[in-house]
C-alpha cells in the first residue's frame, strides 16, 4: 500500500510538471489547477479524502506532495503573470527606431528675413523705426510731398485708387504706391532733429518679370543741422556694405530727379557677381542701381513747417525686393509671391 501510493504520487507530480510545462494561459492553469485540487474530482482531493486510512509514511508523503504540487502551481501563475505583462510592456512600448512623421519647421520668408536684417542695421545707424498705413489719401502720398496735381504717378495708371470715381467732396483714398508717405506721417508729429526709417508694402499697377503689384520699401529719413549729402552717402555706404556683408562695397551716385528731393540722386553699388568688371547681371556697366535718395525738398519742410534755415535733411528710398534679388542671385521677383514651399524653403 505504501509502495503504491508512494509510486503514483511521484507518478502524479511528474505528470503536473508535465502538464504544466504546456500550460501557457491562466485559463489553461485553472482547468489544470481544477484537474488536482477540484473539491469533487480533483485527483489530489480524493486521496486527501482518504487520508485516514493511510499509514503514517504515506500521510506525510501525500502532505509532501501536496505542497509540492501547490507550490509548482504557484510558481507557474507567477511566470505566468510576469509573461503577460512582459507581453503588454512590449505592446506598449514606442519603437524608437522607427521614423517619426516628419513636421516641417516654419520659416521666414525671404522678404521678412530682409526686413528684420534692414531693421537690425538701422537700429544700428540710430533710426527710430516707425510705421505708416498702408490705406493712404493723396496728400500724404503725393501733395506733401510735392507731387504736383499733374505728375504722371497720380494718374490711375500707376496707382490703385479706392473709390475709382471721387466725388468733389470725398478724399481720394489709394493704396501707398511708395514709403515716403512716412516722411510726411512722421514729420507732422515730430520735431526734429529725429532719424527715422520705415519699411513696408506698397502697391502699383506694374507686373513683369521685375515688378509686382505689391512690393517692399524702406524709407529713411534723417533730419538735423547740418546735414548733408556726404552724410547720405556715407550713411548708405554703411548700410549698404552691413546688408550686403561686404566691407569693400562701393557706392556710385548719379543725379537724377525726384520731386520731393533736390537735389537728388540715384546709387548704384558694384556688381557682387563680377565686382565692377563687366557682366550680363549689371548689363555690362559694373554698377547696379539699388536706391533713390537726395536732400529733402524745401518745398516738403515748409509744408511741414519745419524751420529751413536752420535744419536740413537727406531721405532715401529702397527696393526690399531688388536687395533680395541681389542678395541671392535670383532672377525672376515672381517666385517670392508665389508661395511655392520648394523656393521659398531655400533661404534660412
Ligand atoms: N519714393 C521713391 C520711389 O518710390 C523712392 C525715393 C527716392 C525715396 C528718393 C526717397 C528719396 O526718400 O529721397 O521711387
């Protein structure tokens, strides 16, 4: 009897690691569990339940056996339990070898990237930047300015008017065609001496290959006594060689007339690409025109009553666009409104 039972335990221990072994879910280990320790039919169970009539070795063999037995059943639930949260960990976990999703990263454009340069230089040279509306009437676009009725700029040709057919009585409101407006906007409020620039869009019926309906300028004035054109050039020698980072950089002035200047001059700078030799980029001459510019106009101070005898004043005028063309070598002005990312995503 001893023997017997002492066999089949060790039979029945062998069989539950057996079986064990191919347990991999809780559900399996239940069914299992029931299969030993089951109050009706577990195997184990119904040896316990005879007990009694066995002798004393073989109680304690059977006791040894059911320890055994529970504690292969634990072990197994707690492998059991570490597999499935090992299995949900990996579930879970981000493959950081995979690639992201790629997000753009916005940028500047071009013209911005300009502006915030121009605007840096001139903080630099001691100008207060100021803006002006863009919505404009014709007094501060061409009136103050000493733009008589007549001049060709007026007409609708050149300028978008805002209420094509004015009557007598309503102002002609238009869009800016130029920055200068700022000078008038400024000066109204502000005795000088000042130094003061301004850059920001501006509009005229013009479209081709170097023209926009909508552009960029930046218009600086610079009000003292005494000052004068050696002023002006060498003020814009330096804004001109700081934007293009060119220390050698050198400027040319050509007279020629603007209404609200006398006298006034145009200035080109030397070509970047052939350095003042002969290219196709600066039509053979060397030189490139970059700015208008001159000594205010009597004419606009009085308006702004502002004492002639005793201060003086230089203005200028630039393209943003013709600066970024330069700057980049671009060719064509029409790419940089068009808003196509593959362009634009070039200039960082
Ligand atoms: N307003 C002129 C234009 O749009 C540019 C300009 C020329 C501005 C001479 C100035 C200046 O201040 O002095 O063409």
């Amino acid at each position: 009897m001893e023997d017997d039972v002492s066999r089949f335990l060790v039979q029945m221990l062998k069989e539950a690691r057996d079986r064990l072994a191919q347990v991999n879910d809780l559900a399996m280990l239940e069914k299992a569990r029931l299969y030993y320790f089951g109050k009706k039919d577990g195997q184990l169970v119904a040896l316990l339940k005879d007990m009694r009539s066995y002798d004393v070795k073989a109680r304690q063999l059977l006791n040894q056996t059911k320890t055994e037995l529970l504690q292969l059943f634990v072990n197994k639930r707690a492998a059991l339990e570490e597999k499935a949260l090992q299995d949900k960990l990996r579930q879970q976990s981000i493959d950081v070898s995979l690639l992201g999703r790629d997000t753009e990263v916005g940028r500047w454009h071009l013209i911005t990237q300009q502006y915030r340069r121009l605007n840096r230089i001139l903080a630099h040279l001691g100008f207060t930047i100021f803006e002006g509306p863009e919505i404009e009437d014709e007094f501060h676009n061409f009136t103050a300015l000493n733009m008589p009725k007549h001049h060709p700029a007026r007409s609708v040709h050149d300028t978008f008017y805002l209420n094509a057919r004015p009557t007598v009585k309503q102002t002609p409101y238009l869009l800016r065609t130029h920055t200068s407006t700022i000078q008038i906007r400024f000066m109204k409020d502000n005795p000088p001496p000042f130094r003061v620039a301004s850059i920001g869009r501006v509009y005229r019926r013009d479209s081709d290959l170097t023209h926009t309906p909508m552009f960029h300028q930046l218009e600086g004035l610079w009000i003292d006594e005494k000052v004068s054109f050696a002023d002006l050039k060498g003020l814009l020698q330096v804004l001109l060689q700081s934007f293009f980072e060119w220390k050698k950089l050198d400027v040319r002035i050509r007279p020629t007339y603007f209404p609200f200047t006398e006298p006034s001059a145009e200035v080109d700078i030397q070509c970047q690409k052939c350095v003042g030799k002969s290219c196709r980029l600066c039509g053979y001459s060397g030189w490139i025109e970059v700015l208008g510019c001159g000594m205010v106009h009597p004419n606009v101070l009085d308006k702004m009553e502002i004492d002639k005898e005793k201060y003086t004043g230089v203005a200028f005028g630039i393209g943003i666009e013709r600066l970024a063309l330069l700057h980049h070598g671009l060719d064509d002005l029409r790419h940089l409104f068009e808003n196509d990312w593959r362009f634009l995503g070039q200039f960082t």
